[in-house]
C-alpha cells in the first residue's frame, strides 16, 4: 500500500502520478466534491452519503443496480437555460444529441426551446418519438446514407447540414423527389488546431469532416447548392472540435467564416450575403472534468464570439448574421456521474518500489471508453459513505487506478487518482462528469450489458433508460 508521507509532499515523491495532484492529506479533502467538478445539486451529507437530488446513492444502486447513470436533472436545465440566455434566443442553441440521447432528454430539449442537432436516423428516431418540433432540428453528418436523407426530408426537419459533394447532388434528388425546398447550411473546414485531443478535432484540413475553405471546396459548394433548386442555402457551418476552453480557436473560425461570406457577396451578389442568416460555430464547449479544469462559463464564451463577429461584419460592411452553437458535452457533461460497486482490490509494486492500488469496478470500458480513446482524465470518490466513517481515524490516501472487468488492460476507468484505504468491495464509488460521450458511446464488449439511466430530482428518481438483458442481447441471435 502506498501511504503519504508525513513530512512535506513533493512531485518527486510521486513520479508516476500525473494527473492525480498530491495526496490528499485530510478525510474531508478525500471525499471532497469540487461544485465545478460534481452535480449542482450533489452533496455528502453529514452521515458521509452523497446525495444527488436529495437522493441517497446507495437507494439508487439498491433499486436500480450498478454500474448506474445518475442525471441531476435540474443541472441539466439549469445548463440548458445558461446557453439559451448567452446564445440570446434558445432556438439558436443546438443540443449536439451524440453527447447524450434518449426521448425524455428530447423532451426536455423541445421543452426549453432549444434546437437539436441530430446525425444518424437513430438520433433523429429518438427525437421524432419525443415528438421534437422537427422545424427546430439540425441534421448532420459527413456519410449520410440515402435512407437518412430520406428521413430527414420526410420529417420536415428544418435544416440539413451539408457536408460533401456526393450529398449536395444525393439530398438535392431526394428533395426534389418529395417536392420539397430544403433548407441548408454548408459545413465549412475553416483550417483552425484545435488546442484538444487530436481525436476530438475536426477544422484541420486533414480530417474527414467539411467543405475546405483553403482549397475553394467550400466556395464550390455554395455554388452547387445555389445551383439546385430544391436546396435553400441559408448559413454556413464551423466546427473546430471539442473540449475546447480557449475562444481564440472559435474567433478564428468566425472571422474565416466572416471572410469567405464577403468573398461569396462578390461573386453571388449582396442578395446572397441577406440570404446567409446563420452562421453555426458548432459546438466545443469544454467543462471541468478535474479540479484543474477551469472552463471559462458559457455567458463569457459566447459573448467574446458574438462581439467579435459583430465586429468583423461592421468592418467588412456585412449585416451581422445569427449566431447558432451546438454545445453538447456543456449540457450533458457535468451533472451526471456513474455509479459502480467496487469489487477486487489488488496492489501492484511498480518499477521504484512504489505502489498503485487496482480498484475493479464492475463497468468500465463499455460505458465509459473515453479514458481509453482520448486518456480523458475523471474524478473518483468514495460515495457511499466517508473514507473515516465518521471516525476521527487517519485514513491514508493510497494512489489508485479505477478498472473496469474487460479482458483488456487499457481498460480503465479513471487512470490516477487517491482513494481511502478503507476502500473495499461492496462500497459504492461514482465518478463524475460522465454525461457527455459515455452512455453514447458505450457498448457490448464483453457481452456486458448496458447501464440504465436514473434521473433525479427533488428527492426522486425515476429510470430514463432500464439496463440491457441478456434476453436483449439474445434476441439478435437468429438460428
Ligand atoms: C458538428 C458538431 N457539433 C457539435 C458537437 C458537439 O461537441 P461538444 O459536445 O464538444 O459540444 C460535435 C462534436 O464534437 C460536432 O461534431
Ligand atoms: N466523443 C468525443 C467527442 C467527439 C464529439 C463529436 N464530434 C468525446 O468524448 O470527447
């Protein structure tokens, strides 16, 4: 076991931790929920428990079982509502639905106002049976097959954001067909890094996504649009990627997207730069997932961008456009943690005689494979009571690494991170900010079965989503 030095703590004390910070030093810092990290209304309560909601998460894990999404559902509003004041108008705010979807979330999207930015027939799906105003949908996509243009069209949806040739020529049939005049946005790559995971970036020119503005495909593709008369092109898209804290990167993408809308007016005439209402800076809001995360908050974002594109279009004599964004992880991300039981507890020597403690839990990779993909870093605490027990013991903070049960060893929950030494199987840790990109993107490996989705609020849960069987799993088979 690796306990903390008495004397001062230093880096060098703890080579390989690079994530975890110091040890924590006191039981009350151990099972410290930082506001900016954890639920708006997540709290530990005098008897050691945390509560989302007012909800005790040992009745959660009792009643629905583990590993659990736990959504603190007024967090989730409360984010919603600070977009729609920042964004000035809720409709101009498109919930990225691949951060997190299932039909009541939908409800509460259509319920504020908000619009929805979709990109398969599964997410469109899942809106349509919650009944999303369709008018306020957003239909993305750098591969949309024929069947998802269809479905688009079919459900009216109010714009369809175009994203290659081969689709310009595809969506333009598939309207033309239905009789109907589709509104469009042209998604342009406008050549901005990023400052994020490679992975996770998308304005680049060597990546998959968009019209390129360097190369004059993205001028090109305004010319096809034009040129179709079942497509209405209405505005121009940008997205630079995702987990973003700094503005300079969207500033950037607005001032090219300014630029190419001047250029356009010279060769279109002012006529089209009245038509080009909307510029969509996609979405890329970064959040704290770590007390050193510091993400600045939506209202000062969104600010500094609107001024900013205020100011370019008034220098280039340019009516100023609306600005939509498309914030997923901003909404989903911070008010949702997951819940595991913990199970085997096994100590490892490392190279300098150190020591790292393996919490299991029984999830992991399936339903959070962010760790893996990007080394996404996570807090961890124990939930269902203190590290003391409400004992004024010492409890010694022991370097720990969450892992799931995959037969693999990437797969890891929560890379570094100090737990209480009183940790042992049956006690139930959660970690935070797992609303965004983890149910999503979760899976089968395994042949574990999806978590359920619990939401809470004033003292209530009630299931959004139940967990998978193993009859759903069976029920694929066919011979
Ligand atoms: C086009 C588009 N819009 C919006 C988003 C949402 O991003 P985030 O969840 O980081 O706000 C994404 C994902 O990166 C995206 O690709
Ligand atoms: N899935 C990624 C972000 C990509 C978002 C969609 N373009 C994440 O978990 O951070």
């Amino acid at each position: 076991m690796c306990a903390h030095p008495a004397g001062p703590r230093h880096a060098e004390h703890y080579p390989h931790v690079d994530t975890a910070g110091y040890p924590p030093s006191t039981s009350a810092e151990l099972d410290r929920l930082y506001p900016k990290v954890w639920p708006r209304n997540s709290f530990r309560a005098p008897d050691g428990v945390v509560r989302i909601a007012g909800v005790d998460v040992r009745e959660l894990a009792e009643q629905y079982g583990t590993p659990l999404f736990v959504i603190d559902e007024a967090d989730f509003k409360s984010r919603c509502a600070e977009y729609a004041e920042a964004f000035d108008d809720p409709s101009l705010v498109h919930y990225a639905s691949k951060a997190f979807l299932c039909t009541e979330v939908a409800r509460w999207i259509a319920a504020q106002g908000l619009s929805l930015d979709v990109c398969s027939g599964g997410e469109l799906a899942i809106a349509q049976r919650a009944g999303f105003p369709a008018e306020r949908i957003t239909f993305h996509g750098n591969n949309k097959s024929i069947a998802e243009l269809e479905a688009a069209v079919d459900a009216r949806v109010g714009t369809v954001v175009v994203d290659s040739y081969h689709e310009i020529a595809r969506l333009a049939e598939v309207a033309a067909a239905r009789d109907v005049v589709q509104a469009v946005l042209v998604r342009v790559t406008v050549g901005v890094e990023a400052h994020t995971h490679e992975f996770i970036a998308t304005a680049h020119e060597d990546q998959k996504f968009g019209f390129s503005l360097a190369a004059g495909d993205a001028a090109e593709a305004v010319r096809r649009v034009l040129n179709a008369s079942s497509l209405k092109l209405i505005g121009l898209h940008s997205h630079i990627g995702s987990q973003i804290f700094d503005p300079d990167g969207f500033e950037v993408a607005a001032r090219r997207v300014i630029g190419l809308i001047a250029e356009l007016g010279k060769e279109h005439g002012p006529e089209l730069v009245e038509q080009l209402s909307i510029v969509d800076l996609g979405g890329g809001f970064g959040i704290a997932y770590t007390e050193r995360d510091n993400p600045p908050p939506p209202a000062q974002m969104v600010t500094q961008i609107r001024e900013m594109v205020r100011r370019e279009c008034s220098f280039a004599g340019l009516p100023v456009p609306k600005i939509a964004g498309e914030p997923g992880r901003a909404i989903a991300g911070p008010g949702t943690v997951t819940l595991y039981e913990v199970g085997t507890i096994k100590d490892v020597t490392l190279g300098d005689n150190q020591q790292r403690r393996y919490v299991s839990v029984d999830g992991g990779m399936s339903d959070n494979i962010r760790t893996a993909l990007y080394d996404a870093a996570y807090d961890v605490r124990l939930v269902s009571r203190a590290s003391d027990d409400g004992q004024p013991a010492e409890v010694t903070a022991v370097r720990s690494r969450v892992v799931g049960k995959h037969c693999e060893s990437g797969d890891i929950v929560v890379r570094d991170c100090w737990l209480p030494d009183t940790l042992v199987a049956g006690d139930l840790v959660a970690v935070a900010a797992t609303g965004a990109y983890c149910y999503s993107m979760a899976n089968n490996y395994n042949r574990l079965p999806r978590p359920a989705v619990v939401a809470v609020r004033n003292g209530n849960s009630r299931l959004l989503l139940r967990r998978e069987t193993t009859e759903d799993m069976l029920g694929l088979e066919v011979s």
